[in-house]
C-alpha cells in the first residue's frame, strides 16, 4: 500500500474532512472536502476542491465550491460527462455558539466574533443540503440549488444515465436549535431516495422503510451502488444503543426500485460506507472505525463477489489514528486496476486533520 497527502496544514484554518474523491470525463481526479476549519464543528468551513492530474500522486491546492456564510461540509461528487454534481449542508449560527462553548482561549473568542459580526446578513434560508453544479467539467460551478435530503458522498449515476440520491432528509437536529424559523419546509426524519434526469430537478422524495428501531438511536449517512440486475443496494450509517458505536445496515431494492428489504446489520465494525464497483465486477465497501472495541481505528475496506450478498473480511487501509475523529473514506478506481481510497484522520494528536489517501489492490 501506498499513502499520501491530498492536503494537509496545521494553522489555525487547517483542519479538514469528510472528502469524496472520484473521475472526471477529462480522466483527472478530483477530491471534495471540507477545509479552511478550525476544528470538527466550526462556522468557518467551506467545500472545497482538489484535483489530481497523474493518478493521485500530487494534488492541486483547494479551490472553493460552495462557500456560505455556514459551516459547509460533507462534500459529495458525481461526473456524468460534461456535468458534475458537488453535494454538501451546513450547520446554523445557533449550532455555533453552542458548540463554541466546547472551545478554549482564542479559537472561542474567534469563532463568537465571527458569529457576532455576521449576524446582520444571518439567513436561515441558506442553511440548507444543496447541490452545485458544474456543466464544465468540473472547472466551474456556478449553479446551486436546495434538496430535501443528505448524505456525505453525494448521488450515483445508473445505467440509464439518470441521477439517484438516497440520503437522510436534512435538519432534523437543527430544527430545535434556531429561533429563526420553524423549519416547516422539512421532511419527517426518515431515510428517502429520488432520481433526477437532468441534474437538477429531482422527483418526489420516497421513505425507505427501515423496519422497527429498537434499541439504534439513528439511521443515517447512506451511499447506494446499482447492482448487476438493475436494483439498487443501499448501506447506511446505524447507531446505538445510546450513541454508541457506528454500524453499517444494508438493504437492496426489488420491483424495479419501488420496494425495498428491512435492513440488516452487515458486520462492520464501523461506517459510514461509500460503495465502488471495480472493473474485476467485485463491489467495495470502505469505512471508518472510531473506536478500539473490534478493531483498531483507522480505515477499512470490505469486499464482495456475490452482489453484496456476502462480504469478506475487513482489509486494513490505514490505522495509524491517535483518536476516533477520522474516516469517511472514499474510493476511486485508477487506470491501473488500484484503488485510491480517501479519507480524513490524523498521524498524531495536536496536528490538525489531514485529508489522506491510501493507494492499494484487490487480490
């Protein structure tokens, strides 16, 4: 295995996460992420873009996507030819100050200035999950638009070109968090999917039925990979009981994409997933794992042969992590049959986070 860098810094706006990495019609990489942070929950974030032209070697320096006044994170990316779809949400003024109170010293006294100073131009509309949209490939993103729903990696694309977005409907934890509105332009708190044919407008969001809760505290944090006869696996991120450590559940569609299985626990000891259909026809799972319970923290990879029936032992991709604020790893398949996986962690602790890659093969 090979690791590297797609950025790292350590002052003050250093921190970075959650990054998705794919292809470009123009064969460069490219990499989205959340940068410009001070730390895990921050206002200052923004999505942010990286690419590659060799591969994964090196990468260019980030340049903004989508920059509201918020804390923009959890980047997606899609390319279906010439358009490219970036996918992100962001946290409200009130979810700041709150978590400001966590800071010490100077980061606190900044992030609350900050908020204070940008409270006349304060737009709760603009807390939002939305999608840009390049029709440059990838240079530019001009165009970005609300939707329902959310998750860390963004839609697919299926074999009939059109878009899908499995994702959690967004807000749900900031709803109770502003005085600014009453948040009634959202979704009951469920797990939904739509299609698009063009980018961007979308259908109606449809609930995927998640079974009885029981004892798991949350259902969220999807990615969806079409399977061979056409329907559609989904693997989620599941937590409990009382937060505790993270899951990954899978169910796959039947009838066409209208019905769906009650999803089931798939053994991982960790999420949330991305999926990625190799060449070799084998689909890959990758994950983070946040705590010394099963396995050690770091970076995990889990393979199937047999369309997601089965999955295979979990590969090690990196587990030099002091703590458990990591993962959200990505992949991409390279022109040599390789896979690079991008992810979000740390080599020790006081250094800032690092967005990372991990270059390997299947065997």
């Amino acid at each position: 295995m090979k690791r590297g860098y797609i950025y790292k810094s350590d002052n003050l706006f250093g921190y970075a996460g959650w990054p998705t990495v794919g292809r470009l019609s123009d064969g460069r990489l490219a990499c989205v992420f959340s940068g410009n942070r001070i730390r895990h929950v921050c206002p200052f974030g923004k999505t942010v873009i990286s690419y590659s032209y060799d591969e994964g070697e090196t990468w260019t320096p980030p340049a903004p996507v989508i920059d509201t006044a918020f804390d923009d994170r959890d980047g997606g990316i899609i390319a279906r030819g010439n358009q490219v779809l970036v996918t992100s949400f962001n946290n409200n003024y009130p979810m700041q100050r709150e978590e400001a109170d966590k800071y010490g010293g100077k980061e606190k006294q900044i992030v609350l200035d900050y908020i204070e100073l940008c409270e006349d131009v304060y737009d709760e509309n603009d807390v939002c999950s939305s999608i840009a949209v390049s029709e440059d490939g990838g240079n530019t993103f001009p165009k970005r638009y609300e939707v329902p729903i959310s998750c860390p990696h963004g839609p697919i694309v299926l074999k009939d070109g059109r878009y899908f977005y499995v994702g959690r409907a967004f807000g749900i934890k900031q709803a109770w968090r502003t005085d600014k509105r009453s948040y009634d332009r959202l979704l009951p708190d469920a797990l939904y999917y739509m299609f698009s044919d063009d980018g961007y407008n979308w259908t109606k969001p449809v609930e995927i039925p998640l079974g009885p809760a029981g004892d798991i505290n949350l259902f969220c944090e999807p990615h969806a990979i079409q399977l061979s006869n056409g329907e559609i696996l989904v693997h989620i991120r599941v937590q409990g009981p009382n937060w505790g450590r993270m899951y990954t559940y899978q169910t796959i569609s039947s009838e066409n994409i209208t019905k769906w299985e009650i999803p089931h626990d798939v053994g991982f000891a960790g999420s949330p997933p991305h999926l990625l259909r190799h060449s070799s026809g084998k689909i890959i799972c990758v994950y983070g794992v946040r705590e010394d319970i099963i396995l050690p923290k770091g970076e995990y990879a889990s393979v199937s042969s047999d369309e997601g029936k089965t999955w295979g032992e979990p590969i090690a991709l990196d587990t030099e992590a002091p703590d458990g604020d990591l993962g959200y790893p990505s992949s991409v398949e390279l022109k040599d049959g390789k896979i690079l996986t991008a992810y979000y962690q740390r080599k020790k602790p006081g250094e800032k986070n690092r967005v990372k890659y991990t270059i390997w093969e299947l065997k």
